[in-house]
C-alpha cells in the first residue's frame, strides 16, 4: 500500500486489546508505521507531539468518547483524518462523526479488505494534505521575504533620496562658487582699477 517515499504513521485508539493487534498487524504488514493506545488521554498527547498521517479510533471507551477527542483536536486546528470504528451503528453516532469531519465510519466486525481500502485512503489523503500544507507554508514564507523587502526598499530609497539630495546641495554650491568667481574675474577685466586699488 505505502509504495511513495512519504512516511506515514498512523495511530490507532481501541480500549479492545483484540481490534488493536489487527489494525495494527495489517498496517504494519503493509508497511505502514503505528502508534496504538488504549486511551483518550494518551492519544491526545500522542496526537499533539506526533505527526500522525491518520486515525482509527473507537467511539465509546471508558475514559471518554472517540468524538469528544475529535472535537477537542478541531478546535486546536489539527486537521488529522479520523476513521471512527464502532459496534453501535446509531444514526446520532454516525451524524456526529461527519458533522466534526470524520473521514469515514466503520462498523465492528469489519473485514481486511474494507480496513485496507480506508486505510489507503486515508493515507492518499493525508499525502495530499501535507503537500498543500507545505505549499501554503512555503507561500507564506515568501510573502514574509516580500513583506521585509517592502519595509526594506522604502528605507533604501529613502537614503538614496538623500544622498542625491546632498549630492546635487554640493554640486550647486560648488556652482555657485564658481560663478561669483567668474563674475568677479569678469568684473576685474572691465574695471583694471578694481585690481589696483
């Protein structure tokens, strides 16, 4: 499945011990590389210092619910793709689910195949989503370059704008200066006296 140089992870919530060792066995023998945790509290720290490519997560578990994790992780801006598997097809659960974004929602028992066809569209998904993030970063590291430029050039004009300034202040009082000399040379010439006394 993974047949790109990208490195994908992804992470597994199931306080069933059982579902774990599946998702998990599967992934790893496509050469996926997982994360897997029995709890809310300990995904959500996994989440916030991994990069995590995607998610298979339970709804229901003791220490609280799949979709309360989602929601928590939304609100924080991360965009991570959640595959929710749950034993309880409600329609609350499922509506829920999409209404927070989930990426999918699989229903326990679910067979190789199905986890296999999720799994690798997720992990499309997760590709793309990275190339775009990176473009967008890459696109605002340039308008942050074109911004300094900006505040950069004024600067610089301004202080070619003064030294042309000073230059052409000096350049005309040179000029004045040798007019006076010149109108003074023409003077002696008109009045020899001048010279004399």
């Amino acid at each position: 499945m993974n047949t790109s140089p990208y490195i994908s992870k992804f992470l597994i919530i199931d306080d069933e011990p059982d579902i774990l060792e599946i998702i998990e066995a599967f992934l790893k023998k496509e050469l996926v590389s997982c994360l897997a945790c029995t709890d809310i509290k300990s995904a959500e720290q996994i989440l916030m210092n991994n990069d995590i490519t995607a998610v298979f997560c339970d709804i229901n578990m003791p220490q609280g619910s799949g979709l309360e994790l989602l929601k928590k992780l939304r609100s924080k801006g991360i965009s991570t793709p959640f595959t929710f598997i749950s034993a309880y097809e409600t329609k609350e659960n499922f509506i829920s689910a999409m209404q927070l974004g989930a990426f999918d929602f699989v229903v326990k028992p679910f067979g190789p195949q199905e986890l296999a066809e999720i799994a690798f569209r997720m992990l499309e998904f997760g590709k793309t989503k990275k190339l775009i993030e990176d473009s967008i970063s890459n696109i605002n590291f340039g308008l942050q370059e074109l911004v300094a430029l900006q505040k950069y050039f004024p600067k610089l004009s301004q202080c070619r704008a003064h030294n042309y300034i000073k230059r052409n202040s000096l350049s005309h009082s040179e000029e004045n200066e040798e007019n006076k000399q010149a109108e003074e040379n023409v003077l002696s010439l008109r009045n020899p006296s001048l010279e004399d006394s």
